[in-house]
C-alpha cells in the first residue's frame, strides 16, 4: 500500500453515530469484555489458589493453558474470517466465551480449570484477527491505528477496572458466582454484534457514498474468495510476530502477576493489592490511546510508514525498558507503582503501530496478517505465566522474572527493524 492511499483522509467531519462508528464502538466493548474474562484469574488467584491447592507454578500453567489453543488458532484464525466473514465468526467466539466463564465456576481442581481454560482460549483466539478483519474493512487507512489503538485501549480498560470491579462482586458472590457473572457480562458485545454487524460495508444502509469512497481499494470486495499465499505472507510477517513476542511477554507478565506482587511482595491485602494494579494498568490505556493517535498523526505528516509504526515501537519497548530497572531493584511501593505505571504506558505504545503494520503491509490479508502475528503473542502467553511462576518458586524473589520481561524489551526493539511495513506484501505469485 503506497503512503499517499495510507494518508487518504476520510470526510472531514465523520458523523458520530455512522456505521463505521458503530462497528468500532462495538469493537471496543468486545475487547474489554474479552480482557476481563482473560484476566479474571490474576484477582481471583489467592482465593482459588488457596481453595483448589494450587502453587504458583500450577496457577502458572493454569493461565498459560489459555493461550495454547489461542497462539495456534492465530496461524489459521484469520483465514477463516477472511473466508467466511467478521460477523459470524465473532458470533461463534462469543457464545465459546460465555459458556466458558459461566462454566469455570464450576471447576475442582487443576485439570478442570486447564479444560476450560483452554476452551476459553479456542473462543477467543479467533477474535482479534476477526476484528482487524473488521477495522480493515470499515476503517479508513489514515484511521488504522487509531481504531487498533482506541480498541485495545479499551482491552486495558479492562484489565484496570477488572480487579476492583472483581473485589466488588466478591463482596456479593464467592468467586465461583463470579465467574457466572463474568459470562453473563459478556453477553452484551454478542447481541450488540448481532444487531449492527455485516461482513461487507457495501451492504449497510447506513453508510454514505464519502465513507465508502475512504475505505481502502484491497478491502472493498470482502465475499470474494482467495487463496491465501501462505508461506510468503508467513515470511513476510515473521519479523512482525517475533517483536509481538518479545512485547506479549512483559504484557503477561503485567495481567497474570500484578495482584500477587502487590499482595505478597509488599504484605497489601486483595482490595490495595487491586486498586494498585489497576493503577498500573491505567497506565496502559493512555499508552494504547496515545500509541494510536500519534502513529497516525505521524504517518499524515510524514507519509513514513517506518516513522509511523516502526520507530514508535521502539520508543515504547526502550521506554518499558528504563522503567522496569528500578522495579527489579527497589522494595520502595511508592517508586515501585510509578515506574510499573510508566513502563505499562510506554509497553502499550507499541500496540496500535504493530497491529496496524499487518494491514500496512497485506492489507487485503489483514486478518490472515494478523493472526500471524498475533501467533507471536499467544506463544508469549504460554510461555510467560508458566516461566514467571516458576522462577518466583525457584528463587523465592521477584528480581529474576522481572529482568527476563526486560531482557526481551531490549531484544524486541532490537528485532523491529525487521519489519518494513512501508514494504507492501505482492501477490503476484500462486499461494
């Protein structure tokens, strides 16, 4: 895609309540439902812990079970939505989330919490490629990585508010009844998907002959069946899902493990220990918000695709970097929360520039693109719970597990000039 299509800008003054609007709003709350049900756990782990008589190593293994299925339906995910189209396959995810959360409440023991951990991870693994599908199809590309960075702020949204929102039903239900509640909570994104969705802009009768004209040429005919180029657009996207990794990491890290830090590195109970995460977390939502707005801000500027995503990834990944030392090296709270807070703003910084390097680079493949590279970050997931828990057992300290999150930082920056996503992807070969 050349830079002068990437900076079309769409009609001047976009109407609030359009349908592209709607869609993204939608979006937004599919992904702060989808966090809360991902992130549940993280609040939950010391009275489930204590309960099902689990150690960290096993609630470890518990949450990364989420993300075996979800890493490798990315690989194939996204095919299918560019196959079979975004509104019946984000129907289908939902309906696997929601009986899946209902049914965790129900768990007794490690085996049964890995099954239905798992199974929350098959419905939500094919999710997030599914709606990059979406944001390709009925998002301008000058208003790319705005909508990847206003969705997955809304995701962080999710993970700030997950834990005293989880506190507050506590007060009310055990935590099994909270996970009944979680899945009727995510109810709502399903039925309003069902109501306002269609797989092809083309068909809404909302839109208007401007919005339409916005929208990018490869995304325009969404029915039309292709092959998929496999192994070159794997190649291509590999740089791209090897930075995704390396940021996925510290990502888990901040999900899975705040709450217990909180708890047991600095003696808080749960209700502190929550309103400290989601202090942290908050950091994150201006991250993934400022992360969208600037990339496109920069790319109408400069029409540098490489200035717009590539270098704003690395600003992020040093940024978490030089704020993760002084976690791994002071027992001070106070210091303890700010750095957490600025390194998670600077970790989300880089996630509406690379969400959107996959439609920059095939942005007719976009959710086969990013499922890719979304496989990057699911491997993060089973990897980065697990690896964690075990050296917090081995050591008994939190120094160790943190300097692994911040040698990947490093290691991720390192790799993003890689990526070249003002290389568009050619399909001029058989796939």
């Amino acid at each position: 895609m050349s830079a002068p299509e990437a900076t079309r800008a769409p009609p001047r003054r976009a109407r609030l309540l359009s349908a592209p609007n709607q869609i993204l709003a939608v979006l937004c709350l599919m992904y702060l439902v989808l966090y809360i049900d991902r992130v549940n756990l993280a609040t939950l782990a010391p009275k489930m812990t204590a309960e099902l008589g689990l150690s960290n190593t096993q609630f470890g293994l518990a949450v990364s079970a989420f993300s075996y299925p979800y890493a490798f339906i990315q690989l194939f995910g996204g095919w299918l939505s560019d196959r079979l189209g975004a509104r019946r396959m984000l129907l289908l995810c939902g309906a696997i989330v929601v009986v899946a959360t209902m049914l965790i409440g129900l768990v007794g023991g490690l085996a049964s919490l890995i099954a239905l951990r798992v199974a929350l991870g098959f419905g939500e693994g094919f999710a997030f490629p599914t709606a990059t599908r979406a944001m390709a199809a009925w998002m301008p590309p000058s208003r790319w990585g705005f909508a990847q960075g206003v969705t997955h702020a809304a995701a962080r949204v999710a993970n700030a508010i997950a834990p005293p929102l989880i506190v507050a039903i506590l007060a009310y239900v055990s935590w099994r009844g909270a996970f009944v509640v979680l899945g009727l909570f995510s109810l709502s994104w399903v039925l309003l998907w069902a109501l306002v969705a269609r797989d092809n802009p083309h068909e809404h009768p909302g839109m208007t002959k401007a919005e339409l004209d916005a929208l990018a040429v490869e995304t325009r005919s969404t029915r039309e069946k292709r092959d998929i180029p496999w192994w070159r657009l794997a190649r291509r996207i590999a740089p791209v899902t090897a930075v995704d990794f390396c940021y996925g990491w510290t990502l888990w890290v901040f999900l899975t493990w705040l709450p217990t830090f909180f708890l047991k590195n600095f003696h808080l109970d749960l209700a502190h220990s929550a309103l400290f995460s989601s202090g942290v977390l908050l950091g994150g939502v201006a991250g993934d918000t400022v992360g969208g707005i600037v990339s496109d801000r920069v790319l109408k500027r400069t029409g540098s695709l490489q200035s717009a995503r590539r270098n704003l990834i690395i600003v992020g990944m040093i940024g978490a970097f030089l704020f993760l030392l002084p976690v791994a090296l002071t027992k001070d709270l106070k210091t303890v929360a700010i750095c957490l807070s600025i390194a998670c703003f600077f970790s989300e910084l880089v996630v509406a520039p690379i969400w959107a390097v996959p439609m920059d680079i095939a942005p007719r493949y976009a959710a086969t693109a990013s499922g890719m590279m979304n496989f990057g970050f699911g491997l993060a997931g089973i990897l980065s719970p697990l690896v964690f828990g075990a050296l917090l057992d081995a050591t008994g300290s939190w120094t160790a597990p943190f300097f692994a999150s911040i040698g990947l930082l490093l290691l991720g920056a390192a790799l993003s000039f890689f990526m070249r996503p003002d290389r568009p992807f050619e399909d001029t070969k058989p796939g």
